[in-house]
C-alpha cells in the first residue's frame, strides 16, 4: 500500500499483487482504487493473520474482494469507524474474527500513510439487526468497529477498539525527522 502510494506520486502505476490475487490496483495523485473501489487503506490484524485492504462502501461485489466502510467518520478520523468483511469458511476476510481477545492488537494506515494502532477492549456476538455498535459516544477518541456474520449468518461477530493513546505512527513524520539527524527518533526506531 504504502509503495503504491508513493509511485502513484510519480505516474499512474497498475499492481497486481494483494495477497496473492489478481485484483487490479489503480493509483494516481487523486485516487487509489482496488477492483474498481475506492480504497482507502489497509487492515492489519496480526493475531489472526488479516492484511486486506479497506475499501470506501459496502456492496456485494466489494466485500467479495476485500473489507469495506459500513458507516463512520473514516480511517484513523475522531469517532466511530464500522468495517465489516464476509466470513468464509476458506479462513479469509473476517473469518477469524470471532478469535481475538481484549488486547489484542489492530493496525489501521489511511492514504495519508497514518499508520494508527487500536486495542480490542470488547468482542462479543449479537442477533444480525442489533445496530447500536454503529453510532456511540467515542467521547472524542478513535475507534473501530469490525463486524461479520457468524458462520451460520445467524448471528454477528462484533469487536470494538479503541486507538491505543499515543501510538500514532506517520511515517512521513518519522522519516523526515531521521533526514533531519533527530538521533532520538532515530535512536528509538534502531531500539524497537
């Protein structure tokens, strides 16, 4: 994501290549789009191996190819972001979901190349027309939703996190600060 980001600074470059498939990935100064979607970053999921990229709406063909915004201010914003993704029985998407515990760890980058780390705090299950998850008082905070049906679609799997306070990542920032000889940035990325 991040390289074709910074290509698509230089000219207008097609990828093939997100998790083995062979959807193709648009970019430009304007617009990075995957399948005919706009994207707007990626998840990553390291507890349950999830790295898929987040597409801008929900339809039937964008959640067969990748995880999606149901509804919320957008990635990394102030508020409530939900993002829900199919779950397959082959183990991709959301599948795992149902799998992650209070700790856990989710990774959110934007198309600002904002890489923000959230804590899980709360998963639980509830019946498919139960929506208050959706919209909640974030008191201000970041927050995610992600959200998929059980296997027998009776039923949804929903996880909450909040973003871990402080851990904002903006590699940008980072770099620029090691070009500028900051040795404590530079010390503290040789550290981790």
């Amino acid at each position: 994501f991040d390289k074709v980001i910074e290509d698509a600074e230089k000219d207008n470059t097609v990828y093939n290549v997100i998790n083995g498939t062979d959807i193709p990935i648009k970019a430009d100064k304007d617009k990075l789009t995957y399948g005919g979607y706009n994207m707007m970053g990626y998840i990553e999921i390291p507890d349950i191996n999830v790295k898929y990229p987040v597409l801008e709406k929900v339809t039937k063909r964008s959640l067969e190819i990748a995880v999606a915004i149901f509804t919320g201010p957008g990635l990394n914003e102030k508020g409530n972001t939900v993002i829900v993704g199919h779950n397959y029985r082959n183990g991709v998407f959301f599948s795992e979901l149902h799998e992650l515990e209070i700790d856990d760890i989710i990774y959110i980058t934007d198309r600002n190349k904002t890489k923000m780390k959230y804590k899980v705090y709360n998963v639980y299950s509830t019946t498919s027309d139960d929506s208050r998850h959706y919209s909640r008082d974030t008191d201000g905070k970041r927050e995610i939703t992600l959200e998929t049906c059980s296997d027998t679609g009776q039923t949804r799997v929903v996880v909450l996190a909040r973003e871990a306070t402080g851990e904002a990542e903006n590699k940008n920032n980072i770099f620029n600060q090691m070009l500028n000889g900051n040795s404590e940035t530079t010390n503290n990325i040789n550290n981790n």
